[in-house]
C-alpha cells in the first residue's frame, strides 16, 4: 500500500437518516474514517478492543462517555483508549465533521 493523500472536503458525505460515515483508508494495522453527522444526530457511547481517535474538523458537539459529557470544536483531539467508552451529539447548528482513526 501506497501513502494516500485527500482533501477531506470533497469526501463530506451528510446522510439525512444516521450518522454518516465514509471509509477513507484501511490497512493491516489501522481504518481511518470520515465521519459527517447532522445537527441532531449522535453516535451513542461504545467500546472497541483498539484505541480510536478523533480529530474535530468542522462543527461544535458534545463528547459523550468517559470523560463527558464535554463540548467539542473543530480543533479538538481525543484519544479514546481500548475499552473506553465513547460517543458524540451532535448539538450544534451546524454539519459536524471529523475524522476517526482506529488502531
């Protein structure tokens, strides 16, 4: 596998029923993962055997699990440890965008 390069706005995908969610990269080791929720719209707080993070690249929400409740905003980086629950709602105005990557 080659390194890959986008522009993650031309991968925004809003789907009006749930959370949206595009597959950007996969490997032996990781999946990366686009992730565009409407206003409303929420992922509920669930574990993973790996580590996942999140990097917050349009939006304001609220971070749901351990640790939260807690506001989020384009800039914000999580890190989620294996076993830890984590979620997000989308509470703001606006389309929420971010990026997860799951190892």
């Amino acid at each position: 596998m080659t390194t890959q390069f986008w522009d993650y706005k031309d991968k925004v995908a809003y789907d009006k029923e749930k959370a949206g969610k595009v597959l950007l990269a996969e490997t032996p080791d990781s999946r990366t993962t686009l992730w565009c929720l409407l206003p409303g719209q929420h992922i509920h707080p669930h574990e993973h055997e790996g580590d996942h993070i999140w990097i917050i690249l349009e939006g304001e929400a609220t971070f749901l699990g351990d640790g939260g409740p807690r506001p989020v905003s384009p800039g914000t980086v999580l890190v989620a440890p294996q076993g830890q629950a984590h979620g997000i709602d989308n509470s703001g105005r606006e389309g929420l965008v971010f990026v997860s990557v799951s190892a």
